[in-house]
C-alpha cells in the first residue's frame, strides 16, 4: 500500500517528505488512518541514532491514534470506523512466558514501532492484538501521548502497588511523563510531591495540576524536611542527578521506580536501602491488556496529555525545541489535516 509521511535520512534528524510502501492488510490484521501523532524523546533521539540503532530512511512517531478504514477476516477488536491507538511496539513472538502474562514489552522478541515506519505518516498497517480500542469520550490529540507516557508511568504504578488512596507519591520531573504520572495519582486519591530542579514550574504544578507539595531538588532544607514521607516515588528524569536525596525522601517499606533511562547510570548507595528496606526498581513500558486498561482509565477520569498541536511542516522545529526542554508538555502533530499540505 502506498502511502507517504516524514523521514530522517541520517544522523543530522532533519525530516523530510518521504513516500514508501506499508504492507498489506493481512486477516489478523487492521488500517489505521493516522490522525494525530504525538513526539517523545525516544524519536529524537532515534532520529540522530544516538542509541547507534537507526536505520534510515527513519519514519518517527509510536503515539499513534487514529480511525480504524480496514480490518481482516479474522479481527474481532476493532470495527470500521472505530478510533484506535498504537504505541511503542507492534509485535511479539506470543508464546514466550513474558507474552504469556500479558507483558508484550517485555519479550525478547519484541518489535518496537521505532524500528518500523512510525506515526509521522498517513496510515499504519497493525496486527489487532497490538492497537487499543480508544473510548470516543477521550479526545484523541490529548490521547496520543497516552499511548507512551501514559502507559510508562501508569504501568509501575499499578505494579509496585503505589496507586492507593491516601498513599504519598513522588513524582520526579514535571514533564511529558511526570505531569501525566502526576494526573493518574490524583485520580487515584493520591497525596501527590513533585521534585523538579526547576523552580519556576512550581505555580504549574500546584495551582493547575493540583499536586500537594513541590520540593526544589537542589534545596537541602526542603528535601531534609519531607525525609522519610513518601511511599513511593516515579523518577521520570533522563538526565544525570543523584538517587540518594531521592531514596531519603522514602519511608520504611518505600520504592524508587525509574522509568526515565539517564544518559549516566547512577551510583547506589547500599546502606540507605538496607537500612530502610527500601526498593529501587524499574519499568519499561505495559503489555497490550494493561495498555487498553490504561486509556479506559483515562477516559473514566477525563485524563489527556497536556500538549501542543502543531502542524506537520513544523516538526523539525518542534524538534529543536524539544531537545531545549521547550514544551509543555508534549508536542502532538495534526497529521491528518497537515500532511497532505507539506508536500
């Protein structure tokens, strides 16, 4: 199927206008019309192969959502005209014990959608079992982030069991994850902390997002005054910065879960762990069933990304900007009604 999108052809992540063939739809198979696509990271950092994994031409995006114009034989989820999502991966072999439990991201075999033709293009071709069914109360610019962001700090939540009402959370960084790690918490009935480095974000994230406290990371009287309060705290932070002030923070019994991937491992420190039999764990993603619980969350609670839609023609910039930290809180593109004019 021809079809057409955006496309980095080397290091330097510029995207351009790139035509190319999807497959077929096979009978286990359904055609999305893309609709909109969110940005995350992982695509600028793919686009300038800084992981040394590209292959180019390299079409971005695994925030995907849009509306079902074809199924096979054999589908069942999904009708025609349904509104559907993808995220970060598009197969796995389904018979290791990993695919067995529901945990798809965890196979060894797992495809990612950053190493296929993404979102940045006008349809996607996708085996039923790894698209979301996307409710029609959710709007669907402020779903797509969802489909990463979403799903990364939910799934850990649910997992390491801090999604208790009453339990005290600690969200560090306010952006694309933490502000939606920080929308689920609340929803959840949770005493809610953010750790920023950025003072500035405090207003935000107190007067709009409604988290209960904001603790300056560099600020030794804030952080010796909240020690030994939280429960558990999701550390979506990429960039390199010490976890013992974070493993402080815990009580007895508490977790640091890193979903972030800093560019520096950081050092850990034995002795506050053991000494407060805490935790440090970690999480990738969720499988396809807890994917799907994810979005009805979402829509139950009136949950989407905060974002900025942009039209196609300005991805390279909304890139650039990205990698500034200039977005609040995530970039969406409006491929359905912008790809056609960038060509």
């Amino acid at each position: 199927m021809n079809t057409y999108g955006w496309a980095a052809r080397d290091s330097s992540g510029i995207l351009s206008p790139f035509h190319f063939e999807r497959r077929a739809n096979d009978d286990n198979d359904i055609t999305i019309k893309i609709l909109f696509c969110g940005i995350c990271h992982s695509d600028l950092h793919f686009a300038k192969n800084e992981a040394g994994m590209t292959s180019y031409p390299f079409v971005p995006g695994h925030e995907i959502v849009g509306e079902v114009t074809k199924v096979g034989h054999n589908v069942t989820k999904f009708k025609i005209g349904d509104k559907a999502g993808v995220g970060c991966m598009v197969g796995s072999c389904g018979s290791c014990e990993n695919c067995k439990q529901d945990l798809e991201v965890y196979c060894p075999e797992m495809i990612w959608t950053l190493k296929t033709f993404g979102g940045y293009s006008e349809n996607i071709v996708i085996d039923e079992h790894f698209a979301v069914l996307i409710p029609n109360s959710l709007p669907l610019h402020g779903a797509a982030p969802l489909l990463c962001a979403g799903i990364t700090v939910y799934s850990p939540m649910m997992y390491y069991g801090l999604c208790k009402p009453g339990q005290h959370l600690g969200v560090v960084g306010l952006g694309g994850l933490g502000h939606v790690a920080v929308k689920f918490a609340k929803a959840l009935g949770m005493k809610v902390t953010v750790i920023s480095t950025s003072p500035s974000k405090k207003n935000e994230a107190v007067e709009r997002l409604g988290v209960d406290s904001f603790l300056v990371s560099h600020d030794q009287e804030q952080l010796q005054a909240a020690m030994g309060t939280m429960d558990g705290i999701i550390d979506t932070v990429s960039g390199p910065h010490s976890i013992l002030p974070l493993i402080n923070l815990l009580k007895t019994n508490g977790k640091l879960v890193a979903v972030g991937v800093p560019t520096e491992a950081p050092e850990i420190p034995y002795i506050p762990l053991i000494m407060g039999r805490k935790l440090i764990g970690g999480s990738a993603a969720g499988g396809m069933k807890e994917t799907q619980e994810m979005v009805d969350f979402a829509a139950k609670h009136n949950i989407i990304a905060d974002i900025e839609v942009i039209p196609m023609d300005y991805v390279n910039t909304a890139m650039e900007r990205l990698a500034k930290g200039d977005v609040k809180y995530r970039f969406v593109i409006d491929v359905a009604n912008t790809l056609n004019s960038s060509f």
